[in-house]
C-alpha cells in the first residue's frame, strides 16, 4: 500500500511510541510506503503561519523555493531587495522552529533511526506548482526519484517529511511503480556483473561510465551510487514515453496535513498545490531496519559490486 495514513489518536496521545511501533514505521518507509497523518502531528504556531501565508508572490515562478540550513541557521532563496532585514530573521526563526520540531518528533517517532541522520535543508514552498515554466531536469511535476546534483548523499537515503500548510487547497502528486522496477526499467541491460578479481574496480568504472557522469565536485566527490541515482532522475523526467503511460496512482494531500516518504526510491510528481513546508533527512543506509531495500544494496546486487 503506497499510502498509509496514520490518524493521530495513533501516536498515543504524545507518549513517545514503542520501538515495535517505530520500528514498524522505519519499515513501512523502507518499503516504498509514504506515511501520511491526514492532520499533521506538528501544528505550526498560528502566527508563523500566518507569516509564511502571507509572503508576497510577487517572485516569478523560475525562483527556487527558499531553503533553511539547520547547521548554518542560515536561509538561502530569499531576494535580499525584497525582504527587510528583520524580515528575514523572523523568516528564520520560523523555519528554525519547523526544522528543530520536525527533528525531535522523528527522533522518537523513527526511533531506530535516530542519531543515524543528518538534518539536510529545510525548504518553504510558496509558489503554485501547476504549470511551474522550470527546465526539464528541474521539473517536479514531472515523474522522478531525488538525488542531489550538488551534495551527493554517497549511499545514505533522502527522507523528506512534508507540511501543506495551504489552507484550503490539497498538494497533489502522482506516483509510480516501485524502486527495484524502476532499476530494471531505467537501467542499461545487463548491469555489470563481475566475476573474477578486480572485478568490482571495472564495475566501478562501467557503472560510471553507463551513467554518463564521471565529474566530481571539488570535495564532493560523486560516488558510482550518486552517479546512478542522478541519471535515473534525469532519465525519468526526460522520458516522455514513460511519462505518459507509466502506471499512475493519485494522492492529494488535504490542506493541514503531514507526510515522509523516501523520495530517493519513490518516485513521485507534484501535479498542484501551494505553500508548503518540507524537512530533508540523510539516513545512514545501515539504519534501515531492513537494510537490502536500501537503494545501495538493490544496485550492489544488480552490480555484484560497491557502489558507495
Ligand atoms: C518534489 O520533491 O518533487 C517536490 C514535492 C513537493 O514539493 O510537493
Ligand atoms: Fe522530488
């Protein structure tokens, strides 16, 4: 089941959950399940709300939405000629609260992940996503899997927990057939697969040269891993033929609620929607309670290789 909605008399009025419990959801995540809460257990304070509803929508569409980095306590996004100074630290302290809100809650309800991630960006998405104009790769309305052109993750999986905080309108997205699908759909055929020594070095080389990515950012050097899951991304979106008749299942997302999912295997469109709040979390691959469903261990499989 794609969807698993969680109400919240579920969370036993706001005692942290059993590990079974938190275990159970780990694994429910890990199985391609977006976990929804159709009233979100994070209520944002009203006046943040209020604040983040009323940012001015005068910044085109073509504007990225605007991220918070927990570990500079620093925003990125925002028009410096557009935004007052004390502006931008209540914009600041806002997201501060959604970050720090939505990591403590994960940290019990997620228990066996806790202090296995790192708390990635925070980001406000304040523009209406229907007929967004972004270039091909940049698209969200289109069908894809994340991956981090800039940061690679090196195996670790991207969790990203979602507020739509409109009040009124649903977020709509679509989604698609599972991860190991997708592989064998995107992936060239046959994958390498070694069989002697030194095996797994050409297995590296192959799979970075199948993936057609081979550069490196100065101290950010992309794994075979991150190489893969960034062509996937632009494999998906680039291709119309899968766009249009891949199996299709639509999930609205009601005003006031919540959801997490991993978007690094699922692979999800946003079709409509505006306003809403988002957290990243980079999950060591080795906390998954069920840890050959990883991305990683999917493609070391297909591969007979390391690819992270
Ligand atoms: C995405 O990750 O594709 C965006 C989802 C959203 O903003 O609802
Ligand atoms: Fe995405």
């Amino acid at each position: 089941m794609p969807v698993h909605a969680i109400p919240l008399a579920e969370l036993a009025h706001g005692l942290p959950p059993s590990f079974e419990r938190a275990r159970s959801w780990c694994a429910l995540l890990e199985a391609g399940s977006i976990l929804y809460f159709p009233r979100t257990p994070l209520p944002i304070p009203a006046p943040d709300l209020e604040f983040l509803l009323s940012r001015r929508q005068e910044a085109s569409p073509l504007h990225k939405n605007i991220a918070y980095q927990p570990v500079h306590d620093a925003l990125c996004g925002l028009e410096e000629n557009q935004i007052s100074e004390g502006e931008s630290s209540r914009f600041r302290e806002t997201m501060r609260r959604y970050s720090t809100a939505v990591a403590s809650f994960l940290a019990d309800f997620l228990l066996p992940y806790r202090e296995r991630w790192q708390l990635d960006y925070a980001s406000f998405r304040p523009f209406e996503e229907r007929g967004r104009q972004l270039p091909m790769h940049k698209r969200n309305d289109l069908l894809h899997t994340d991956a981090f052109p800039t940061r690679p993750t090196h195996g670790a999986r991207i969790l990203r927990f979602f507020h739509n905080i409109h009040p009124s309108r649903t977020r709509d997205w679509v989604i698609t057939e599972p991860f190991p699908q997708l592989v064998s759909r995107f992936a060239p055929h046959p994958l390498p697969l070694p069989r002697a020594e030194g095996a797994a070095a050409r297995c590296f080389k192959a799979l970075a040269e199948l993936t057609g990515i081979t550069s490196v950012l100065p101290g950010l050097k992309r794994t075979p891993y991150d190489a893969f899951m960034m062509r996937l991304n632009n494999a998906m979106k680039e291709d119309s033929e899968f766009q249009s008749h891949c199996p299709r299942e639509e999930v609205r997302f009601a005003p006031g609620s919540s959801w997490m999912v991993y978007t690094d295997t699922v692979p999800h469109a946003v079709l409509a929607g505006q306003f809403a709040l988002e957290q990243t979390l980079l999950v060591d691959a080795g906390a998954m309670v069920h840890s050959e469903t990883a991305p990683v261990a999917v493609l070391e499989r297909l591969t007979g290789a390391k690819v992270a």
